[in-house]
C-alpha cells in the first residue's frame, strides 16, 4: 500500500530583487496514513514553503507531489481549490478566523462552501466543538475567545469536510506554554483517532510530540528522527 | 454564506458603510430625479395637452399655439370646415389677448381667451357660475387678488391698448360670474375667460373673426394622424399640430435641457459606481488575510466573487432604495420651485413618477454595484494565497 503522502524532489524557486531563491531544493519523503509528522529548522529553511506546497497552495517548480492518490502538482487552480476543500486541514500560527463570524460559522464555512446540507453541517459543528471542548462556545465570535481557544475553533474547522490530511503552521506559536501544552494534547488525540498530521513547528515540545520529524536546513531535508 | 459574509463584511464599519450608503442614495435620488425630469417632462406634455381631449391643435401656419400674436382669420368658416371633417367630434375655438381694468389707482393687466363655453378645454369652473351671456367673464384667483374684484361684481375691461397713444380699441363692462382654474397659464398670471365673439369684437377689425388657436377633438376610435393630415389638406393657411408632432417639437426644444439632465444622470452614476468601487476595494485591501484564508480552506474563487459583488449590491440596492426616497423628496420640493416661475401652467408637472423610471433608476445602480464590484472582487479573487498569508504573518 503506497503512503498517503508522497513528495519526490520537490523545488520551489522564489525571484528576489537580488537574483533567485531557492526556497526548496529537491526534497523528497512519505507520510503514511495515521502518521503524525513534525518538520523543523532554523527561520527561512523552507518549511512554511513545503507546508504551502503540500497544502497545494503554491505550485512547485520541479519534483512531483501525489496526496491520497491525487498529483497534486499537476491541479489548475479550480482542481487545487476543490482539492484543499475535500482532502487538505489547514491550521495557523495566527488562527486567522473570520472575525465576524460565531465559532459555529466558522467551522460551518467550509461544509457550506462544500454544499453540505444545514442539518448535517449543524450536527458535524456540534460534534467537532465538543470534540475540541468547546460545546458552549458556539455562539462565541473571536474576539470573545482566549488564544487557545480560537486555536481550538481554527483546528474543528480544519476537520470539518473530514480532511485526508491536517498540516499544522506553528500552531503553538501565539499560545502561552500552559496553552501550547493543551494544543499539544490535543493534537495527539486527534492523531490517536486517526488524523493524518504534517506540522511546521518551532516548539520543542510540539516537535517532540510527533512520531517522526524532519530536520530542514536552506531548502533541503537533513536530517530525520522517529520517536 | 456569500451573502452573510458581504453583510458582515459591510456592518464591520458602520459608520464608513453608512457615509457610503449616504453617498449612493444622493447619486440614486439625483439620478432618479435626472430620469423624472427627463421623461416626466414629456410625458407630462403630452397629459397636459390632453386634458380635455382635444388631441390636435390648429395654429396660424409655421406656428405653436400662442407662440406668436398671429391670428387665423375668417375662423368661422374655418371651424365649420373643420366640423365636417370625418373624425372630428369638436372644434374649439380660442382667441388670446391682453385686457387692462383699473383697480385701486393700478391696472391690472390679464390674459384673455375668448372662447366658446360649450367646447372650452381651457378651463374648469370652481365656483360661481360660467359664460352664460356676453356680459359674464370668468377670472382666475390671481386676478380676483390683484383687482379686488369679488363675484357679481362689474368691472370695466379694455382691449387693444395702446401705451404710446394711450388708446384702446375696445372697451366694456362685464359681470365677475366664475372663478376658474385655468389649465395653460401661470397661477401667478392673471387670467381671465369671455365668451369668443365678445373678445372679437372688442378687439375691432384685426381680431374680427380671428381666432389665435382651434383645439379639436376627434371620435376616439379614429386614427387621429389621419384626421390630421384631413384637416391640414382642408386648410392650407395653418399647421395642424398633432399630439405627436407638438410632443416632437417640444421635445426638439428641450433637446439640451434633456441632454444636461442625461449628463447629471450618468455623472450621478458614475459617481456612485466610483464611491461603491472604493469603499469595497479598501474593504477587500483590509481584508486581503481573510480573503487568503478563506482560499486557502478552499472557499472557491467564484464565492469570493459572489461575496465581493453580492456586497457591491448591498451597498448600491440599500443606497438606491433611500435614494428613492430622498429623490420622491427633493422632486417635489423642486417641482413647487419650478411652480413659482412666472408663466408657469399650474397643471404642468416636471417632475413625474413613474414605476418605470423608478425602475429604471433602481436597474441601472443594480447594474452599477455589480460593476463596481467587478475590480474589488476581480482583485480579491486573484489574490496570491501564500503570498498573501505571508505578507500577512510579518504584518
């Protein structure tokens, strides 16, 4: 059985005033099915660029990219778009929820986006908010919410079509350590229950957390560990 | 969703949503107002002629009716030509010209139609009682104000004066029988009303069976062009003016003032797609982080179109429908302006509602907020993904 991700001499070239950067540089890995994967490196080693190119965001410029069976390196932008609605969960460093939206909405929005009916996004929103502890937030809007939970609402989003994959940037980054540290938990469950999660992260203990990581230096891959 | 979020996106700035709303439904009140001047006009003329019925108009030759002091002679033989014309139900004669009357060491110059009571589409009678015999006028309220003159009152009235020899050429005294509301003259014209033969007379051998105007009314299942054009070969000495054709030459004459009020509209229009434009391009610019995340969740380019349009038409929808308002109100504070001018006809209306050009105005700012949604929404929908959250993260 193939891995759910699998990344073959993946280059992204970015043009700078003072001549190309090579922002990748021929990165090749799997990621099975289940397997939580934490990538890690010093600030500009192409790690929120792989993050991109995995969540087909970005288009690489060479080396081939297949998730769930899917090349995605090859999707015009409708194809990439549909793509990361079905199979891709995106967490962020800054949670980046709708401001004017409840909680609810915002776990709502992609199942409505995905014409999913009411009743049944109604009932999938109910599940995820208790699944991330927050059941009586529902009709919170961000600004009434702590840090960690507006991380919470931003990870019941991610899993609202049922994702393939969850990719995680910095997810630890705007928490306090007590709060990172629940995040941590709470990623771990999410990968006991059989999420597939790649996260770019700074945070030793996130890392750590991990059952595989990937050390990133100028672009390309250095090193890996497996817990 | 689309449509919550344009209206949440909309509510985020109050009061810069409001300013903005504030900014359309001026645009939309002063381009409804340009679309009821510009066609309530001539609509409205072609009401204001048909008042009584009288469908066509017979005018000294190369004439409008009282555009001139030319006169038609021998009227009589020209009326009874006209009666026995296939079509014709009416012929009403009318003679126009200016009587003097001393009241209170002043004289009160007035405009005077001579007019056959029976036929008159001149004219309804308020009070008192009509042009029983050739002794009775008929007067408008500004003439009773400005000669003091009550009804049954007697009143000399001269005709044909002369300022320079200080002569007139004809002069008696008449019973004040009715008060009317004349339909073609100004409320502040004073306007008098005696029976036709009277005037003639009065006015001595230039106005011996002279008539300045013949309204006439044809049956009305008949094709009024032809009856026309049956009357203009009867007589070859006048022009004989249909609705159309007086329609066609005001409208000729108008042609500029039409022109300024098409200018006033589109730059109204033009305005409010601009006003509309920046307020949602700032918006999308405010918005830019969102508007990559909502991409990158796979929200599709084509609901963030929806969403940015959808807000464009929230804006101009919600402007233009108090734009409508606004404009029913400054419409008939200019229409009592309008009103004031000397000369005006009291039953012409410049201003004409109309569902059509509500309609009308209401199609085009829909139009225009879908327009000027197209740029914003061109822009939110192009917006690089993970340049954008980049950007949005060093920020």
């Amino acid at each position: 059985m193939s891995a759910l991700v699998q990344v073959r001499d993946l280059a992204r070239d970015y043009s700078m005033g003072s001549g190309p950067v090579h922002a990748l540089r021929g990165v090749s890995f799997d990621v099975e099915q289940g397997e939580w994967v934490a990538i890690v490196g010093p600030s500009g080693c192409g790690k929120s660029t792989l993050l991109n190119l995995l969540g087909a965001v970005d288009s690489p410029d060479a080396g081939s990219l297949t998730i769930a069976g899917e090349r995605v390196d090859r999707l015009d932008d409708r194809a990439a778009t549909t793509f990361r609605l079905r199979r891709i969960g995106f967490v962020f460093q800054r949670f980046y929820l709708m401001p004017a939206l409840t909680a609810a909405e915002n776990i709502e929005l992609p199942m409505a986006e995905a014409r999913i009916v009411r009743t049944e996004r109604r009932a999938r929103v109910q599940e995820l908010l208790g699944y991330v502890g927050l059941a009586g937030r529902a009709d919170h809007r961000p600004s009434q919410l702590s840090g960690g939970e507006q991380q919470r609402v931003a990870i019941a989003r991610a899993l609202a079509n049922k994702p393939a994959l969850l990719l995680a940037d910095e997810p630890t980054g705007e928490l306090d350590a007590a709060t990172g540290l629940e995040m941590i938990d709470l990623f771990r469950r999410l990968n006991r229950d059989g999420t597939t999660i790649v996260v770019v992260t700074h945070d030793a203990q996130m890392a750590a957390a991990a059952a595989r990581r990937i050390q990133m230096r100028d672009g390309a891959i250095i090193a890996e560990a497996v817990t | 969703m689309p449509f919550r979020l344009a209206l949440l996106a909309l509510l985020r700035h109050k009061a810069r949503t409001m300013l903005a709303l504030l900014g359309i439904a001026v645009s939309a009140a002063l381009l409804l107002d340009m679309v009821m001047l510009a066609t309530g006009m001539r609509d409205n003329f072609q009401g204001f002629l048909l008042l009584r019925g009288y469908q066509l108009r017979v005018a000294p030759k190369g004439t409008l009716p009282f555009d001139s002091d030319a006169t038609i002679d021998s009227a009589a033989t020209l009326v009874a030509a006209i009666a026995r014309v296939s079509g014709v139900v009416a012929v009403s004669p009318v003679l126009g010209a200016q009587s003097q009357t001393t009241a209170h060491d002043s004289t009160v110059t007035a405009f005077t139609l001579g007019i056959d009571p029976r036929v008159q589409g001149d004219y309804e009678l308020l009070r008192g009682a009509d042009l029983a015999d050739s002794v009775s006028i008929v007067a408008n309220e500004r003439w009773l104000a400005l000669t003091r003159h009550r009804l049954g009152d007697t009143v000399q009235l001269a005709v044909g004066y002369d300022p320079q020899l200080r002569t007139v050429v004809g002069q008696r005294a008449f019973i004040v029988r009715g008060v009317a509301r004349f339909f073609y003259t100004g409320t502040t014209q004073p306007t008098i009303a005696m029976r036709l033969p009277v005037l003639q007379e009065m006015g001595g051998n230039a106005r011996r069976d002279h008539v300045s105007l013949l309204m006439v009314k044809a049956g009305d299942d008949v094709d009024v062009e032809a009856v026309r054009a049956r009357i203009q070969a009867a007589g070859a000495r006048v022009s004989v003016i249909s609705l159309e054709g007086a329609t066609a030459q005001v409208e000729q004459r108008l042609a500029y003032f039409r022109q300024l009020a098409l200018v006033l509209g589109s730059i109204s229009l033009g305005v409010g797609i601009l006003l509309v434009t920046t307020l949602i391009t700032i918006g999308v610019n405010e918005r830019a982080g969102e508007i990559a995340v909502m991409r990158a969740i796979g929200v599709a380019k084509r609901s963030i179109v929806t969403q940015v349009v959808t807000e464009g038409l929230l804006l101009s929808g919600v402007g233009a429908f108090s734009g409508l308002l606004i404009g029913l109100v400054t419409a008939q504070w200019l229409e009592r302006i309008l009103a004031d001018f000397p000369g005006m006809p009291a039953t012409f209306r410049f201003f004409v509602f109309q569902p059509h050009d509500a309609g009308l105005a209401l199609g085009m700012l829909g139009s225009a907020g879908v327009l000027a949604g197209i740029y914003p929404a061109w822009r939110a929908s192009s917006l690089p993904i993970a340049g954008t959250l980049r950007r949005e993260a060093v920020a």
